[in-house]
C-alpha cells in the first residue's frame, strides 16, 4: 500500500501547477484598463524581466563554479555521493523558476488589480490575492515535483544495503538538492533587496521628502526602479526563499524518520520517510480550497481585510490538522497520535507567529499607532520607538519557537521524560520537531499567496498614481496596499519561524551525513567510552560524544562566536550595500530635477531608465560578496575546527540570526505602517512635518525589513545545507 501512498505526492504537486496555471490564464483575461495603465505596467514588466536575465547570468557561473567543485569532490577525491553535483543544480533551478514565475504573474496582475479596484475592492483583491496565489502553488507544486522525481531517480540507482542504509543515503543525499535552492534563494533575497530598497530610498528620501511629491508619482525618476524592486525583491526573492525553505524541511524530516526507523522493519522506515511528504502534498489541495474562500465587501477597513485573509489561512490549517491524523492513522506509523500532535505544535506555532507579527506591525494596532504619535517629535524618535517596538516584539516569537520544539518533540516520544535523551527518544524527538516545521509549511499554497499579494496590490497603486485614476480607486489601492505590508511583514514572520525548526532538524541531518563522511573516508568503526562502535549503527548522541560536541569544548564555543558573528556581519554588509546603492540613486533623482526642470512642472518626462540601470548595476555588484561569504565560512570552519566548530557555527548563527531577523523584520515593517497611518490623514497627513518625520523611519526600515531580515533566514538554512554537503570535506581534512 504504501508505495501506491507514493503518487499521492506526484499527483498533488501536479494538480497544484495546473491551478497556479489557470489563475494565471484567468488573471491574463482582465483588461489593463487604459493606455497609460499598459504603458507603466510595460514600463515595470520590461524593468523586471531584464533585471532578473541579468542576476540569472551571475547565479548561473557562480552555479557551475560550485558544481564542478563538487564534481571534483565525488568523482576525484571520493568523498562525496555522487549524485550531489546533480541535485544541487537541479534545487538551484527550480527556486529560480519558481521566482521567476511568480515575478512574471505579479508584472501582468498589478495594473488588472488597478483597473479591477476601479470597479469595486473585492475585486481587486481577488485578482491580487490569486495572482499571489500563483506563486503559492508554483513554489508547492514544484518543490514537491523535485522531490518526487528525486526519490524514484535514487530509489532505482542507490544499491540495495543491509540495515535500512538504503534509505539513510536516499534521503541525505535528496538534501543536498536543498543547497542549491537556498543559495538560488539568498542571491534572490540579497540581490533583489539591495535592488528594491536602493530605488525605495532614492524614491523617498528625493521625492517625497525634498521636492514634497507623492509617492508613485511619475514625475518622480525613481519611481518605476521602485515599482520594479517590489517585484525582484519581494516577489521573485521571497519565492525562492520560501521554496527553499519548504523543500527544506520536508527532506530534513525524511532524513531524520529515515534515520529515527533504520532499526525498524523498512516498510515502516518507508512510511517515516513519505510522512512529511504526503503531509504536504494534501496541504496543497487544503491550500486551494482556502484561496476560494477570499473574499471582502466595499467599504472595508483595515481590520476586515486582515479577517477575510485570516479566514482562507485558518480553515486550510483547521483542515490540515484534521488530515494529519488520518494521514498518519493510514499509514500506521509508530506513535502516530504523538506525531499527528507533533504537526498541530508547528501549526498554531505559525498561526501565533503570524498574528504576533500582525500585531506588531499593523497599524490597526496601538504598537504601530505610537510610532506615528512619535513622529511630532521628529525623525529621531520615530526611529528610537521603532528600534524599540522590533526588539520588544522578538519576545512573543522566540518563546513560541522554544515552546513548540519541546512539545513537539514530547509529543513524538509519548511524553517519556525520565528517558528524554536517549539514542531512541532523541532520533524520534528531532523526527517530531521536523515534522512540526512540516506542520508550519504545510499550508504554504495559501501563506505564501498572502506574501506574494502585497507587491502586486503596491504595484496597483503606484499605477493607479501614475496613471491619474480617480481619487476613490487610489484610496482603494492603499487599503489593498496597507494590508500587503502587513500580510509580507506576516509572512517573513513566517519564513523565520519555520527556518528556526527546519534549522534545528538540519543539525540532526548534519550527524547523520558526518556517519556518511566518516564511511566514504574509509573510517568504518568509531571508539565510544573504550567501545568500538560501526559507524553505519552508531546513533546521535554516539557520534556527539565522538567528536566531543559539548559546551565545555573550546571549539564548539569558537564556532558558535563565529556563527552569532556571521548575522550581524551579514546584516552589515547588506546595509551598506543599500546605502551605497541608495546613495547613488539619490544623487541621479537630484541631478535629474537639477538639469530638466519640466520634470517637475510635467512638461519633461524623467528618465526612468537610468535609475533601473543604476539599481540593476549595484545589486549585481553588491550582491556577491555576502552571499559567498555565507558558502565559505562553513567550509573553512569544518576545515579548522573540526565537527564540532561547525556544530558551534550552527547553533551561534541559528540563534542570533532568528532573533536578529524577527527585530528587522518586524521593525521595517512598523516603520512601514506608520508612514501608511499618518498618509491616511492622522497626525497632519501627508505633506506634513510627522509625514516626513514617518517617511525618514519608513526609508531607514526598508533595508531592515526587505534586504537584511529576509535574507538572515536564508543564511541560517544555507550554513546548514553547505556544511551538509561538504560533511566529506570536514571528515578528510579537518585540522584540529
């Protein structure tokens, strides 16, 4: 039965593509309503499409670089699968594909949003909201499709081994194609958030604030940079993230059952291992049948909107928690009650998440609110309330975080706490907190879609701006508009609290593919307390003691100093590319006002596409150096410290990087609001001294949350994909 269980997966990733291709058809029938609307959406499509060609020809070389280098390592050396060089480029492709899909939608849908919400809200967010929805499914539907072809390409070629091996290096060795989607994904988010907030600043800072203009106005030189940037950065990165991500988590846990059952009959390890699939795989067609359920009336306010949204995410997770019992009854797998728990902890660990960053960054609520009451002050304390709320709003996350790793693994081991750790409870415990992170991401299809709509509703309203609609059209868009920077700013709440579980079922993954190292270096047995143990049998807590990984050890603790050292220093290098970038548009906005002063009056038409150029030219070259950064110093850790340095690095970048990316995160996205608040005609509205006082802390949050934030999430998950896949490294050549 259970090999039949298998097409389940196939089939569902299947049905999701062919729903993200016929909202996208459906999408494509919507008029773009006058030429001016067609021409600005040209304007951005064009801008978009030649960015991402442009950073595709980057990522592509820096691909083939790292291919062959793990070429050299499996066909040369020895110590490595085969199969890796393989996997890696096909996980790099699909993310990008997935990003690149999701972009293209967003570049047809904004100005069809525009002209929809010149009829009535409802209906520009149902456009919005399913064109969003098309990167949802594509992101599913194509992980889910890699993975599956994955499996029956391995399962035919891996040989058959005695102890349930087969599986151990089936699954270890489909992780690695994790890889390739997270560095996909971090040139994606770096790339397209230096890109998006260089034109976002220079937009801003010159526009609104100098010359007092609106925002989207297309008088304003920047603005097209900036309508594109939402869809480099928020969309094509944000899809390869949560790809990523996704993929990320449903191989951990398969790794991790293989591993947890190796003891057990195979029919039983088999079913550990398609658990967290066929979770996902029914989390698609839950996710679609919440879609159809958004909806909203005229007329509705910021909090009604959040609640029409909240209903299509909340019903496809009541779903999903009801299926996950049957799912696992079906299969018959050990403990499934226990586990089924396992998956409603990572759930309602997203749905807090989600409602927490809501709170914190909404400005239907007070946290919001007393940024804007601040700006009478000036910009200063804008800032200064902002840097506070970020930091005050880590607190409900990282508890949330911390509860649903312990009770999910509680809930995998039957609440056996008098033998908590033992080699048996502690693969199954790490079994149930990868789960859970499966649980978080199951309903992807939907969240995602909630993600993806924000930059296309941005977009509509800076068409409806350029384009001189009337003033009740625009005062839709900003509605449709404000709920996007709350619905991105949820979900890259979201993205960081599923990378926190995913990472930490990442460093169980990582032992076992040290197992595999330590065997393809020839090192068959290690010596546990004066016992000579065979390294394919030996467990978790074996290899730990092994390589001496506890807090006494002077290189776990290097490695963990590195580790928290590598999220700042990230974050540092994000925001000075920003800046640099920024300030390059900046000056170009000024020279352009300075030497054709029709711009201004209307009777010159800006030079639009000097400032794409300028954003494309400084993504390209800022983008490159963090993001090997993040490839190198995992590899040069292994090769210095050993195991336990990388063990160390691990832990120290999880740790600083969650926290530190729910503050930026959080923060950027208050800042954001704020603005949107006092635009809306509290405090003095626009135009006045707290508008500009808003505008400043919006511009200072823009890199916090759409360039260094989402990005540390990637880092985390990356750092632990690099040292998976050079485990062989660490095992031959480590020094100390």
């Amino acid at each position: 039965m259970i090999n039949y269980l298998f097409w389940v997966i196939p089939v569902c990733s299947v049905v999701a593509l062919i729903f993200a291709y016929a909202f996208f058809r459906k999408m494509l029938k919507e008029s773009e309503g006058t030429e001016t609307m067609k021409t600005i959406a040209s304007h951005v499509r064009k801008g978009a499409m030649a960015y991402l060609y442009q950073q595709y020809k980057v990522v592509i070389i820096v691909f083939i670089i790292l291919a062959l280098f793990f070429a050299f390592l499996a066909y040369v050396l020895k110590i490595q699968n085969e199969w890796i060089p393989f996997a890696f480029l096909t996980g790099g492709f699909f993310s990008g594909l997935a990003g690149f899909i999701g972009m293209k939608t967003a570049t047809y849908a904004s100005a069809r949003t525009a002209n929809a919400a010149r009829r009535s809200l409802n209906d520009g967010l149902k456009i919005a909201f399913r064109s969003g929805a098309v990167m949802g499914l594509v992101v599913v539907g194509l992980g889910l499709l890699d993975i599956s072809v994955w499996y029956l390409i391995l399962d035919r070629f891996v040989p058959e081994s005695t102890e349930g091996q087969k599986l151990v290096m089936i699954t270890t060795t489909m992780l690695t194609f994790g890889m390739g989607a997270s560095t996909q994904a971090l040139f994606a988010r770096v790339g397209g958030g230096i890109y998006t907030k260089a034109a976002d600043v220079g937009a801003d800072l010159v526009g609104k604030v100098e010359a007092g203009i609106p925002e989207d106005d297309p008088r304003n030189p920047a603005t097209i940079a900036d309508n594109v940037g939402d869809n480099v950065g928020d969309v094509a990165g944000m899809g390869a993230d949560l790809y990523e991500s996704y993929c990320g988590a449903i191989l951990a846990t398969a790794a991790l059952g293989a591993s947890a059952f190796v003891l057990k009959p195979e029919e039983m390890q088999l079913k550990a291992v398609f658990a967290p699939m066929l979770i996902a795989a029914i989390g698609i067609i839950l996710s679609i049948i919440g879609i159809f359920t958004v909806r909203t009336k005229e007329g509705a306010g910021m909090k009604q909107l959040l609640r029409s949204l909240g209903l299509g995410v909340n019903l496809s997770s009541l779903l999903i928690a009801a299926s996950t019992f049957g799912i696992l009854y079906l299969l018959q797998i050990e403990n499934w009650v226990g586990i089924s728990c396992s998956v409603i902890v990572g759930l309602l660990a997203g749905i807090i998440i989600g409602q927490s960053t809501e709170y914190y960054t909404s400005h239907s609520y007070k946290p919001t609110q007393k940024i804007a009451d601040s700006s009478s002050s000036g910009p200063a304390t804008v800032i200064i309330s902002g840097i506070g709320l970020g930091m005050i709003s880590t607190a409900i996350p990282v508890v949330t975080i911390a509860l649903a790793i312990i009770f999910a693994y509680l809930c995998a081991i039957g609440f056996d706490t008098a033998n908590l750790i033992s080699a048996n409870n502690l693969s199954l415990g790490l079994y149930g907190i990868g789960i859970a992170a499966v649980g978080m991401l199951s309903t992807l299809g939907i969240t995602l879609a909630t993600d993806a709509y924000g930059p296309i509703a941005d977009n509509a309203g800076g068409n409806a701006e350029m384009s001189k609609l009337e003033p009740e059209v625009r005062k839709r868009t900003d509605v449709l508009d404000a709920l996007g920077n709350t619905t991105a700013a949820t979900g890259k709440g979201f993205a960081i609290g599923s990378a926190a579980l995913t990472a930490l079922a990442l460093l169980a993954s990582y032992i076992e593919e040290i197992k595999i190292g330590l065997q393809h270096v020839g090192q068959e047995s290690i010596k546990v307390a004066d016992e000579l143990i065979k390294v394919s049998n030996a467990t978790i807590p074996d290899i730990m003691t092994y390589f001496e990984i506890n807090l006494m050890n002077p290189k776990v603790l290097i490695g963990a100093f590195i580790g928290a050292m590598m999220s700042f220093l990230f974050c540092g290098l994000t925001m000075n590319a920003v800046g640099r970038a920024a300030q390059k548009m900046v000056e170009e906005v000024r020279r352009q006002f300075r030497e054709f002063k029709g711009i201004l009056t209307g009777e010159t038409t800006p030079d639009y596409a000097r400032c794409v150029e300028i954003s494309t030219k400084g993504a390209q070259r800022e983008m490159l150096f963090p993001s090997i950064l993040a490839i190198v110093v995992p590899v040069l850790t292994g090769i210095i410290f050993g195991v336990s340095g990388v063990m160390g690095l691990l832990v120290g970048g999880l740790a600083s990087g969650f926290v530190l990316a729910i503050f930026m995160a959080n923060a950027g996205g208050a800042w954001d609001n704020a603005k949107k608040y006092v635009e809306e005609g509290n405090h003095g509205g626009k135009g006045s001294e707290s508008h500009k006082a808003t505008v400043v802390g919006d511009t200072v949050g823009d890199p916090f949350k759409d360039t260094s934030g989402p990005s540390l999430n990637i880092l985390i998950k990356l750092m632990s994909m690099v040292s998976i896949v050079t485990a062989g490294i660490t095992c031959a050549f480590s020094l100390l």
